[in-house]
C-alpha cells in the first residue's frame, strides 16, 4: 500500500534511519556490553532495559524502511483550486455564532505518516481527511465526530 509523503517528509524519514542505523544501534550494543559485563543475565535489569532498547530500537528501523521503501512523493501544488494532500485549507465551522468573527482554522493535508494534528497536520485517511479531499474551495462539508456533526466550509485553499 502506497504512502503518500512530502518531500520533506521524507528527506526527514531518511535522516532518522540512518541516525538509527548507525549511531543508535551502536549506542545499544555499547549498553548491552556493559550489562552483559555484570553477569547473570536472568536478573540483570539493564541487560533486560537494552534487550527491549535493541527490539524497540530494530523495530523503528523496520517500520522506517517499509515506509520509504512504500513512499509515493507528492509534490505541492497550490494552485488547483481542489483539497489535495499538500494544500493547506482555511475552515470556517458553520456551527459557530455569525455574530463573532473568528479566524479560519488551518489545516494542511498530509499523508497518515506525517499526520500531526496538534501541529495542524491532518492525514489524508482521517474522517476529516477524507471529508475534504477532493473538495474545491467553497464547499461545505459535514464531518462526524464523537460530538456529532460538525460543518465546515472551506474558505481558502493555499
């Protein structure tokens, strides 16, 4: 299954495999010498901390190969006039009072591996996600949350 990531992204991907490969993976096997170094390993605590450090640490390695292996790059284009992963959109929730102003919410469509939503990096494959994808600038769309509905419309697209 494709992934879908920036350029950026996964520039960023590259350079913590590598840092993992490398530096990361020494650093454990130093840790594992030393508590190796201490003896009985049925109850050696940090042989036991470095083991689950190495598993850990081999797993990430995995996961960040299978995703840049996966990675399809996507480019951003800005100037579509349509939601697509890399454009930044403006929301305006309808469910707010028309009486007060209040600033668009800013959100930037990314692939589920880049998603950060505190960051306002909203992955492609979320309910929101998929609710505006696609979607040109104007549109309305309603997204079910645990809350209920929420109804957006989108005001810009950058």
């Amino acid at each position: 299954m494709k992934k879908y990531l920036t350029r950026e992204s996964l520039e960023k991907f590259r350079k913590e495999l590598e840092y993992l490969k490398t530096e990361k993976r020494k650093e454990i096997g130093e840790k594992l010498k030393v508590a190796i170094s201490f003896g009985d390993l049925s109850e050696n605590a940090a042989y036991q901390q470095a083991k689950e450090d190495q598993s850990f640490l081999e797993g990430r390695i995995l996961e960040l190969e299978q995703l840049i292996k996966n990675s399809e790059i996507v480019e951003k284009n800005h100037h579509t006039g349509w939601v697509q992963i890399g454009s930044f959109v403006y929301l305006n929730n309808l469910a707010e009072k028309k009486g007060l102003f209040k600033k668009p919410e800013k959100f930037e469509i990314v692939g589920a591996a880049e998603a950060d939503p505190l960051a306002g990096k909203i992955s492609v494959e979320s309910p929101i996600g998929k609710a505006l994808l696609n979607k040109p600038k104007g549109a309305i769309v309603e997204i079910e949350t645990p809350q209920g509905k929420i109804r957006y419309k989108i005001a810009k697209i950058g």
